[in-house]
C-alpha cells in the first residue's frame, strides 16, 4: 500500500509537472526570441534619422558603429543602390519594403530578418538587420535547466511528502496486522494502539475489544473446568469408599487406580485450561514420550489379557522429551486404545510402535479390525455410543501431525510428536 500510494503520487506530481513545464518552456523560448527582437528592432530606429538626413559617408560610420556595438549584421540601402554596412545582397524583403515602404518581419530558419523602410530626401531607403537563431534563444537553455530542476525538486518533494503520509497510513495497518499475529500465537495480552486515520483507530479498537473478548471467553472456559472437578471431589470420594470396601484386595487396588486416573485426568484438563488462558505465565508443556507411553500401554495391558488380545509393544529406549504435557499425551494414547478395543472384535490382536524420528519420536498404534468407516475421523462423529472426539484429542496432541489409515486389513493410527 505504502508504494501504490508514493506510485500515485509520483504519477500525479510527474503529470501536472509535465502541463505546466512544457507550455512554460516554448513560453520562455518565445520570450527570449521576442525580446532579441525588441532589441533589434531598437538598434534600427536608432540610426532611421541618420539615415533621412545623413550624408553617406557620415551615415557609413554610423552604421558600422552600430554594427559593431550589437554584434548583429546591419545594412542599410540607398535609394541610388548604394549598400552601406554589412554587405549584403538586397533580399525580396528589402525589395518589398523598398517598393511598399513599409517595415517587415520576415523569419527564415530560425533566424528573423527585420527590415525597415525610410523615406529621404532622394527617395526610399532601407534599413535591414537580421536576429540569428542563436541569439533568439540566448539564455533560453539555462532557463529550461531551472524549469525542470525545480520540476524535479517539486516531483522529490512531493514523493518525500507522500512517504511520510503513507507512512503515517500503514505503519498503524502494519501494527495491527502484527497484534494480530500475536493474538494468533495465543498471546492474549496484546493490544493494538489506535493511531493512525480514523477508520484504522475503529478497526484497532475492535480488535482490542475481539481480544480481551477471547481473554473473558477463555477465563469463563477455565473456571467451569474448575467447577466441573469441584463437582466431581464428591462421585471420586464416594468411589474410592467403595473401592476401600471391597473383599478382593486386586478388585479394590484396580477401582482405586481408576479413581486416581480420572483425578489426574481432570487436573490435566485445568492446567491446559489455565495454560490457554494465560500462555506466558504457564510453563512450557515437555515430557518424555517413551514414559508415559509405556505407563499407558501396561495400563491396556491388562485389560487386553482380559479380553484375549495380542498386544504388541515396540518402545524406543528413553528419554524422549517431546513438546507435549504428560496428560495430554497419556489422554491421547487412551484415546487411541480406547477405540481399538471399542470398534474391534475381542481377540484382536493389535500393536504399540514408538520410533525415532528426525523430528522427534512417532507413535503408531495398528490393529487388525475391520477398519475404521470413512468420516470417523471428524471432530464429534463416532460408530459407536461414545462422543467421538478422541482422534480429535490425539490430533491435537500431535499438532495436526496425524494420519490415520484404515481399509479391511485393519486401521493404522500414526502421529509424530515434535521435540521441545
């Protein structure tokens, strides 16, 4: 915007420098060849009584006098044909003035013959001088060096004047543009300042506005979270109770993990809140990736004994820090399990792969079910009684770094994990 703006000006400027300079020229060069002009034409009537009155040899030093002075040819022709002067053929200018008795301007290549015609005591005499064309534009060359040097300036200034207006246009565009990168980057504290014309101050006032809007959203966001694991203290006290009475100690131990995973698993949910709604004063989410996925694959272990199925495990030996919190990992995996041991057959057999990667580490989890249906992998849309939104949470926990393959061999689900 800032350079169509100085292209405009710059095109603007050049156009109305080029109508007013051009005409002002040929006007400049007129002038100076009608003041030669002027000049000669004064230098003639100045001898025109010598020339009625003089004798010819008084009259001859005159003219060569004034010849000399002027520096231009002057000639004078009697009325019995003698030529005083420049010697110079008489031309059909004198022969028109001589016989007419009149004063004529006549120009030739450039140059203006002027001639004079005096009435004397023995008859008609003519006066005749000639204005070259170099003394017509004397003067004139310097003059359009001005005119166009001061064209130019003015076309200078004019840009110069259009930058700091474009500047003073864009710089508030340019502010917002990157307020809004840094709202983007979920920096929530950024504000844009309302400078500039006032229908970027409006736009600047709407974006803070859109701003702290999300700052509100994001804080009611955090607090539900909050009165949802408030709401569930009382259903987890209870659990664990009943837990604590059961006879068989393994049943009580298993009830009470369980009750303990989900504590953790709300908790998890109120820190990603609390790190959405103020991303500079949460700590940087990092784990390492070959922990917890190994902690979450003893956890299906056995519930996949249970159910008869051959559960593979191939982990990369640890650490694997990756730029990914502990419980959104271990949810994502959860999740990832959880569907194959819901939209699977008992005794499907199925695999947990944890590999290097240049990026960071890869996790694969294969089965061999039926496949998974196209569009299951949308946000909300499940073939099952559940929400369907745990591919969704391990997509995220990939940062969109997920791919799911699925045909009547069995459904592979792939998702890289990026290191911190």
């Amino acid at each position: 915007m800032r350079g169509q703006l100085r292209l405009l000006v710059l095109a603007t400027t050049s156009l109305m420098m080029i109508a007013f300079l051009v005409p002002l020229a040929f006007l400049v060069r007129q002038v100076a060849q009608d003041r030669a002009t002027v000049r000669a034409t004064a230098d003639v009537q100045s001898i025109i009584t010598d020339v009625g009155r003089a004798g010819p040899d008084e009259l001859r030093l005159t003219v060569e006098q004034l010849a000399t002075t002027s520096g231009r040819p002057i000639t004078v022709y009697l009325s019995d044909g003698t030529v005083l002067g420049t010697a110079q053929a008489a031309t059909p200018a004198v022969e028109l003035a001589r016989l007419g008795s009149r004063s004529l301007t006549v120009e030739d290549g450039g140059a203006r013959e002027i001639v004079v015609s005096v009435q004397g005591r023995d008859g008609t005499a003519v006066i005749r001088t000639v204005v070259s064309a170099a003394e017509g534009s004397m003067g004139v060359t310097r003059s359009w060096v001005v005119l166009f040097g001061l064209g130019a300036l003015l076309v200078a200034l004019g840009m110069l004047v259009a930058d700091r207006l474009a500047r003073t246009i864009t710089r508030p565009i340019t502010d917002l543009s990157d307020v809004s990168h840094r709202l983007a980057n979920a920096e929530l504290t950024a504000r844009a300042a309302p400078e500039g014309p006032a229908e970027v101050r409006e736009v600047a006032g709407a974006l803070n506005h859109l701003a702290g809007r999300i700052q509100e959203l994001l804080r009611a966001e955090r607090e539900q979270v909050a009165d949802l694991s408030h709401r569930l203290r009382t259903p987890l006290t209870a659990l664990r109770l009943e837990a604590e009475g059961l006879r068989d100690p393994d049943e009580s131990a298993r009830l009470s993990a369980a009750a303990d995973a989900l504590e953790r698993a709300v908790s998890g949910l109120i820190q990603q809140a609390r790190r959405r709604t103020d991303p500079e004063s949460a700590e940087p989410a990092r784990c390492d990736a070959a922990q917890v996925v190994a902690d979450r694959a003893a956890f299906w272990a056995v519930l996949a004994e249970d159910t008869g199925r051959e559960m593979s495990v191939d982990l990369v030996a640890g650490p694997q820090p990756v730029a990914v919190s502990a419980d959104e990992l271990a949810a994502a995996v959860d999740a990832l399990l959880g569907n194959v041991f819901a939209h699977t057959p008992d005794e499907t057999p199925f695999s947990v792969r944890l590999s290097a990667v240049p990026a960071g580490v890869e996790l694969t989890i294969a089965d061999r079910g039926p496949g998974m249906p196209a569009g299951l992998a949308r946000r909300g849309v499940s073939g099952g009684d559940s929400t369907g939104l745990g591919l969704d949470i391990a997509r995220r926990a990939a940062r969109g770094q997920f791919e799911i393959r699925g045909d009547e061999g069995g459904t592979v689900v792939t998702m890289v994990l990026t290191r911190p």
